[in-house]
C-alpha cells in the first residue's frame, strides 16, 4: 500500500507532485479526524437525555431548557459555511486545533454552568467550536487519501458521523445515572485532548490558496436565515406554529435574510458563498440526495423512541438497544462499500441501497401496536444497510468533481444542508404524528357510540362507553390507534420521499475512482 500514489499531507501548491501515500501518517490522520467528528457528533444527541436533569439543576420547566439543544445547533448552523473562509484565512491545521480546543474548553465551560443562561452561552460558544470540525474532517481525510480510495475514506469517516449520534442517548444516560449530567460534558475532554494531539502532529494544511474578501453582509444574512429556520424548525411545535408571535417574527426573519442573502450572492464580486460553486451537476446532485438522506435517517431516529417508549411501553434500556442495530447496519454497509467500490458502479450502490431503505419503510408500515423487539430490530438494521451503501458514495461522488481547493468550502455547504435535512426532518415528522394523531382520533372516536355491536361484547366489557370508567379506558385506547396510524403514516411519507429521490442517483456521473483529476 505504500507505493499506491496520493496526495501528501503538506501540497505547497496545487500543481506540486504527489507524494507517496504513507500509510503509518494517514492511520494517525485518520484516528484524529475520527476522534474530533466523534465528540462533534456526540454532542448532537447527547444532551438530550441530560436535559431533564439540567432543568432540575437550574430550576427552571423542561421547556425553556430545550434552549440548551436550540442555542447549539443554531450555532453550529451559523457557523458551518464560513469554515472555507477561515480554513483559507488562518490555514486548515491552525483552524482544525483551534476548534477542537476551543470545543473542549467549551465543554469543561457547560459542565461548570450553574444557571440556565450559563448553560446555553456555554453551549453557543461549543456549537460555533464544534462547526468547523465535521466540514474540516471530511476536507482532510479527502485530500489525506489517495482519489481512488476515496470511498474508503468516505466510508470511516461516515462510521464517526453516525456513531456519535447512535452512542450518545445510551452514552448520556450512562453518565447521568453513574455521576451526573455535567459528565455528558466532560467526556470531551480526554477524546478532545486526544484528537488534538494527533491533528497537532500528523495533519498539515492541503491546497494553498488566497482567502477571499470576507463578505461581512452575505454572512449577516445567511446567518439571520439560517437562524430563524432553526427556531421555527425547533421550537415551532412547542410554540404551536404560527399561533405564536415568536415564531411568526423568526419566520418573516428567515424569509428576508435569505432573500437578502441571494441579492448579495449575485451582486458583489466577491460573495460569502460563491454560486458558481452549485453550478457542478454533480455537486448539486449530491446536495438534494444528501437533504433527503438526513430527512429521512434523522427523522425516522426522531419517531422511534416516542414510539417504542410513549406509545408501545418498552423499556428504556431496550430503546435504547433496539435503536443500535440502524447504526450496525449502516456500518456493516460502510465497511462493505469500502471493499467494493472499485468494482461496482457508485450509482448502482447508491441506488440499491435507497430502494432497500424504501423497502425498510415499507416494513415499518406495517407495525402495529402487536409489534415486538425482533421486527423493530430487523427494521432498523435493513434501513441503516441500505443508507450506508449511499452514504460514503455519496459523499465521495458529491466532491469529485470539483478541485481541491474548494474542498473545505463546498464541505460546509454540505454538511450545513445536511444538518438543516436533519431539522426539518425532525420537525416536520413530529409535526405530522401529532396532527395526524389528533385528525385519526376524531375520526376513530366518531365511528364509536353507545349502540356500536362491537362494544357490547363480554371481552370489551371495560370498555363500555355508558360508564365513567369505560370511556376513559376506551378514549386511551383510541388515541393508541389513532397515534399509531400517525406513525404509519410518516413512515408511508419517507418511504415515498426515497423513492421519488432514488432516480437521481442515476445523475451521477461514472464512479468517482475513474474520474479524472478536475
């Protein structure tokens, strides 16, 4: 493997030969990238099960400490597309240390928070940290390993984008009952510390290049839309929609600093994200395919756990278990597409594996309140095999067309259409689960009366509505049907959405080994 040709760890220039792939220097690359993406990815999920206990600690209802979430996410939102520019401004090695230890010192800060106010700056200062790290992560391991081993790459670095967040609700709840939730925190520390030793000695900067003039109004504006998105995507159900002021104000926030934002785009010479970046098909592609990816995982991972726990009483213990086999799975797939993408088209693995993730839906459409652990089980597993198999293609796919130097740039776009895919998935399929329940209920409730022949048998003799204690009984039991057929419907509603996005995988232009060097 040491005699395959690479890029080198240091490229002066973006002409300068290429070294010789060290495979000793690349596993060290490798371990710290894996290392930083997984801190990052771990603080996406593993507050919330921490999130009860920060309210007792401070004092305050559950619902105003869901900012703690909401305030660190719409950093980490903000604060993903300028990472190209700083990358070339202070170079990719500076800003990748700096960011992981300004993360860890971020974390140590919210571990110490004693006050709800504290917590949610602390947590400000840890998603605009914690930004930069998933997009600068993916740019390093492109140009660490060698273009025909790009899907390799891909397929690792995916490995730590989807254990973070599969191993943060059982890694959080662990810490919390064995010390408290201020340990969710500090787990970062000795990861972080580690994964900074390792960027400090082993990554350097890739293709050099002059930063741009900072479009300080383009980023004002985008920030502003990307920032009211997130409070209507985050806090819209709580805040009941459009019936509250705030989240009409964040709306109307959001609408006017994107349009502002396109003006400023097209105007100036010199723009905070340039357009002609989403004029390579293959790129924009990879864009659409990589919103539906998020929708769909990230929504599905939102539906289960309310489903198993609230609605099916399973254990939390076994929620949490019965949600790892998705990541197995997508792993298992990863590690596969790895050994085999040389020889298979990548548009035939992205495509088979969107039609088994369909299939894995359709299963779920067919659950019941009857179901048990083993079809969850086999459900989740079926769907993570399918999206691994799109996943590390994808991302390999999305890049190869455009040069070098753009890398870290086109990678903040990317992952900040990845993470909003991800909100609006979230939000948008609680939503529907909690309409259709209340749509289903009162469909459910006016077919029952006193006089309906079912009601009247010996076995459902508890549910007899002519009693106090029958119509509560059966007024439970109607919304149990009813917020299972809301479940089935959201399932029904992403399996349609791969569908529809499983053709444009066909867009993809020839696989990205054999592509030739932009």
């Amino acid at each position: 493997m040491a005699d395959l040709p690479a890029p080198a760890l240091h490229l002066p220039d973006a002409g300068a030969p290429r070294a010789h792939w060290q495979g000793g220097s690349v596993a060290m690359v490798t371990a710290g990238v894996m290392l930083a993406t997984l801190i990052q990815g771990l603080d996406m999920t593993i507050s919330n099960v921490a999130l009860p206990y920060m309210a007792g600690t401070f004092a305050v209802s559950y619902d105003k400490a869901t900012w703690v979430l909401t305030s660190y996410i719409i950093a980490a939102a903000i604060m993903t597309p300028p990472t190209g520019w700083l990358a070339a401004k202070f170079g990719r090695h500076r800003l990748f240390l700096a960011a992981i230890l300004g993360f860890i010192g971020a974390s140590v800060l919210c571990g110490l928070c004693q006050s709800l106010p504290e917590a949610i700056g602390a947590r400000v200062v840890q998603g605009i940290m914690g930004a930069a790290l998933t997009p600068l992560s993916q740019a390093t391991l492109l140009d660490t390993y060698p273009r025909e081993r790009h899907p390799q790459a891909m397929a690792i670095w995916g490995m730590g984008i989807m254990l973070g967040p599969i191993l943060g609700p059982t890694l959080g709840g662990w810490l919390t009952d064995q010390w408290s939730w201020r340990w969710v925190y500090y787990i970062n520390v000795p990861v972080g510390g580690m994964a900074a030793l390792l960027v400090a000695a082993y990554v350097r900067d890739g293709v050099k290049r002059a930063a741009p003039r900072f479009d300080g109004v383009g980023f004002l504006c985008l920030s502003l839309a990307i920032a009211g998105l997130q409070i209507v995507l985050d806090r819209g159900e709580t805040d009941d929609w459009f019936s509250s002021p705030v989240i009409v104000t964040a709306e109307l926030a959001s609408g006017l600093g994107f349009y502002l934002f396109l003006v400023q785009s097209f105007l100036v010479k010199a723009p905070f994200v340039r357009p002609d970046l989403f004029a390579d098909k293959q790129f924009g592609v990879g864009l659409v395919l990589n919103a539906v990816v998020a929708v769909v995982l990230m929504g599905s991972m939102a539906l289960f756990p309310p489903l198993l726990q609230g609605l099916l009483n399973f254990p939390v213990t076994t929620v949490g278990l019965l949600l790892a086999p998705r990541g197995i799975g997508t792993m298992a797939a990863m590690m596969l597409v790895g050994q085999i993408a040389g020889r298979v088209p990548g548009r035939v693995l992205m495509l088979g594996g969107m039609l088994l993730a369909a299939l894995a839906m359709a299963e779920m459409s067919g659950f019941s309140l009857r179901i048990g652990p083993w079809e969850v089980f086999v459900c989740g597993l079926l769907q993570g095999f399918g999206l691994g198999f799109v996943f590390p293609v994808l991302v390999s796919a999305s890049f190869s067309t455009l040069p070098e130097a753009r890398r870290v740039e086109a990678a903040g776009i990317y992952n900040l259409v990845r993470n909003m895919g991800a909100s609006i998935g979230i939000s948008i399929m609680t939503a529907l689960v909690d309409r259709n329940t209340q749509i289903n209920h009162a469909i459910l409730g006016g077919m029952l009366t006193p006089f309906t022949r079912q009601l009247s048998q010996p076995a459902l003799a508890l549910y007899a509505p002519n009693t106090a204690r029958g119509l509560a009984l059966l007024n439970e039991e109607v919304t149990r049907q009813a917020a299972m057929i809301g479940y089935i419907d959201d399932f029904r509603l992403m399996m349609g959405l791969t569908l529809l996005a499983a053709p444009l995988t066909l867009l993809i232009q020839g696989t990205p080994q054999t592509r030739e060097q932009p």
